[in-house]
C-alpha cells in the first residue's frame, strides 16, 4: 500500500482545520490500515479477553460469551454517533474537542478530565496485568516487584516507541495488529482443532452458575467481559491531525475496529471455552487461571511460551495505543489553554512531531499509580477499578452533547452522516451506554464493606468532584478564546 500523500490532500485536510480554528504540527504520516492498527491495538481481543476470562467462565459459565454480541451492538452505536462528529470536527484530541464543538467549554473540560484520568488508569492496569505473563514467559515468580519493574520496561518501551513519532507509532500498530490477529487465529484455531472438549451447545449452558437466583444477573455480572472489551475505536480519532482525508478515513477505521476486533475477540473466547476440559472446576474456584492451564495442555512447555511473547506484544502494543490516545487529548488540553500546565502540554517537537511534554504526562503518571502498588496492592485496584466506567461515562458525556446539539438543529456537516437515522442512533446509543454503566455500577459483594461493594461508582465520583473543584478553583477553561459550542445554529435577529 503506497503510503504518500498528494499535495492537493495536504492542502484540502490544511484548509478544513484551519476552517475550525487550527493549524496543525503534525504529519499526516498515518495510513489508513495503520489508523485502524491503532484502535484495534487499543481494543485488544487478546488482553481483554485473557485478562477476564477465569473471572467470567467463573460467574456465568459458557454463556457469558453472547455479552460480546450485545455489547458489541451497543458500541457499534456509538461509534456510528462519534463517525458523525469526527467527520465534521477532525480535531486531534478526541472526546475533549467533540464535546466542546457540540457544547462548550466547562462540559467539554469535564469530559477531556474524565477520559484523560480513565486512560491513564487503564494504561496502569495494562501494563501492570502484563505482569505475571512476564513471569510465566521467562520463568520467574511473580512478585509485586517482579510485576512493578516488568510494568515499568513496558511503559519505557511504549514511551519511546511514541517518541520516535507518527510514522514509528503507525509502524508498530501495524505489527502489533498483525501479530495480535495471527496469534488470535493461530491459537483459537489449535485449540478447536487439537483441544476443543465440547461443542457449540455449551454455549447455552451455564453448569450452575450464579448458584439457585436468577441467572440474568450472574450473566450481567460475567458480562463485563464484553463491556470491558470494546473501547478503543475513539483512539482513531484522537490522532485526526496525523490521518490524511480523516473525515472519511477515520470514520471507516472506527467502525472496522469495532466489527473485526469484536470477531476477534468473539473467537479467541469462544475458542477457550469449548477448549476448557473442566468447567465445573472453573465454576466451583478449583481452576482459578483457566487460560494458562489450557495453554499448558495445549502446547506444552515451548509452545506455551510462544503464545505467551504473543501475549506480552498485545500488551504492549496496548499500551502503546492507549498512551498516544492520552498524549494527544493532553496537548490538545494545552494547544486550546485549558488546563493549569498548558504552556508545557502544548509543547511540540519539531524534530519528531509528537507533544513530548504531553507523552511524559502519558508515561508518568502511570508510573506512579504502579509504583504504588508497593504500598498497598488493594488501593491499586480500588483505582484501577475507575478505568473502564470512566471511558464509558466520557463515551455517553459526547452522546449526550450530540443528541442535545441534534435535538437544538445540529445537522451533521462531515463526509459521514447518518442522515434520518441519526435521532434513532444517538438515543439507542445513549441507552445503551446508561445501561452499561449501571451494570459496571451495580453491588457485587454485599458481604464486603461498603466502600469497597460501591467502589466503582464511588470512584467516579471522587473524579468527577475533584474535576468540578479544580474548575472552581482554577477557571482556566474560561481564558480559552478556541472555538466552541457552534455544532448547533445560532438564531439571528431579523
């Protein structure tokens, strides 16, 4: 695939910023397939679903693999919804442009707060879980320092990958895709030819879990799985200044990440579960790491370790996506001054094209979250548990500024529209989105105390509260002359 750009391209994608307000520094060096590598990197089949998948065989049994249908619907609607807006606002940033174009500043600050908090979470949690397939990799136990200093050479190799740039970043989101996608097929596909135990009726039985209630909400609860697995499809348009033509391109790459990584993941569960000899011991707590036993049995000692490496590049390349995600929204924070520390976040280099002040808050501040888990490992994971609510609730903070911009007169202006459809998405987006979040939201462990049973709604609330302090405090948004809030017509007087 030639990688070049015509002059007139760059000139026409040049004029369409500059009709928003913005002149870039970056470089268009992203191709399309790369743009897509990006969010399907982000998305990772192969790290959501070997991260959770003892924990949902455990609560809902086979079944819990149709949560990757219905949450992948779910998502498919809101990718349709943020198409629209890329199409029309390409602006490098994300979620935080989106909503300041379709409202304003203050909602737009909230939600860039939100988003950004929540990525750099997840890029902890990330790295930090690649932590005992290192240890299994190379055969050493694993510790909380095992885990923090692996944690940390996986955060300095994706910093520097994203330091070299937009053509480097867009190179290894390409390998790492295609080693990820190989290794999806490759293993899935053994397993249900040498190892597969069961057929596809398992998938309707749930061996008794959820115990004697109700099974609808030991399905929601081992659903998460699917909620957890599909974002990173909005990491493609937080690089729309690097992507050449990216009010068609961009739209495109969001909805093949949600389609081909959801297949994706779809498989590699659905071939772990007819590949599980014993369910019930799953169920019951005997098999507490279902994936590694069946890699054992499946591969044996060498080969084992070969999908382990394949593993540990989706880890990385995982981190890797979501760090030029945070890095992008962070500088397009300081380009518009919005935030205390603006001067520095907006710092570009001319030499890479990339934000290095924005990509050292990217590498930093997860550094820090893991670090502590020296302290104390249950506060990690009391802030980790942030991170999935958080990118929803930003998620459903744009849907809802485009269904009250819609409902106000926006008409969609990009080179994607919806057209009449566009009401009826945006609201089943919006539901849908809601109702994930009540379901990431909801008690699970009465018999722990309430903090900890409430932890993750708790946890948004202590983000949300300490964005609205600092937005008391600081008013720095209200200094910012960018362009906002003009999705929705203005009325002239006559």
């Amino acid at each position: 695939m030639s990688t070049s750009i015509s002059p007139e391209r760059n000139d026409s994608d040049a004029a369409h910023l500059a009709s928003l307000g913005y002149q870039s520094e970056f470089k268009r060096d992203m191709t399309p397939w790369a743009n897509f590598s990006l969010g399907f990197t982000y998305l990772s089949p192969v790290v959501g679903v070997y991260s959770l998948f003892a924990y949902a065989l455990a609560t809902g049994g086979p079944p819990m693999i149709w949560s990757f249908v219905i949450v992948g619907v779910g998502q498919f609607l809101v990718a349709l919804i943020f198409s629209e807006v890329v199409a029309q606002y390409p602006v490098v940033g994300g979620v935080y442009p989106w909503a300041r174009r379709l409202w304003g500043r203050r909602y737009a600050w909230m939600t860039g707060w939100v988003y950004l908090v929540a990525l750099l979470v997840t890029i902890a949690s990330v790295v930090y879980g690649a932590g005992p397939y290192i240890a299994a990799t190379f055969g050493f136990t694993a510790t909380v320092d095992t885990a923090i200093i692996c944690s940390l050479a996986i955060l300095a190799v994706a910093t520097i990958v994203n330091f070299m740039g937009t053509k480097v970043l867009a190179t290894a989101a390409i390998i790492g895709f295609t080693a990820e996608i190989i290794g999806a097929l490759a293993v899935g596909g053994w397993l249900l030819l040498t190892h597969r135990y069961h057929g596809l009726d398992v998938l309707f039985d749930s061996f008794g879990a959820g115990g004697g209630g109700s099974y609808m909400w030991a399905f929601a609860a081992a659903g998460l799985i699917g909620v957890y697995q599909y974002y990173g499809f909005e990491a493609c348009g937080d690089v729309a200044e690097e992507v050449p033509d990216p009010g068609r391109l961009i739209p495109k790459a969001m909805r093949r990440t949600i389609y081909i990584g959801g297949a994706a993941a779809t498989f590699v569960c659905l071939a772990l579960v007819l590949s599980v000899a014993d369910i019930p011991a799953v169920i019951a707590g005997q098999d507490t790491d279902p994936v590694s036993t069946l890699l054992d049995q499946a591969f044996g000692p060498v080969a084992s370790k070969i999908v382990l490496a394949i593993v540990l590049i989706s880890f990385l390349s995982c981190a890797m996506s979501l760090q030029a995600a945070a890095s992008r929204l962070a500088y397009s924070y300081g380009r518009d001054d919005m935030i205390m520390g603006s001067r520095f976040l907006k710092k570009f280099s001319q030499k890479r094209h990339v934000p290095p002040y924005a990509l050292l808050v990217a590498a930093v501040v997860p550094a820090v979250i893991v670090i502590g888990s020296k302290v104390s490992e249950n506060a990690l994971a009391k802030v980790i548990s942030f991170a999935a609510l958080g990118i929803y609730l930003a998620f459903q903070m744009v849907v809802l500024a485009a269904l009250r911009a819609r409902l106000k007169g926006w008409q969609p202006s990009g080179k994607y529209r919806l057209g009449r459809w566009g009401l009826p998405v945006n609201i089943a987006a919006l539901v849908y989105g809601v109702i994930a979040m009540v379901n990431m939201s909801w008690p699970r462990t009465p018999g722990a105390p309430w903090y900890d049973n409430y932890i993750v709604p708790l946890s948004g609330a202590v983000v949300i509260a300490i964005g609205a302090v600092y937005m008391l405090v600081h008013r720095t948004y209200g200094r910012s002359d960018a362009p906002y809030d003009d999705a929705i017509p203005k009325k002239t007087n006559v």
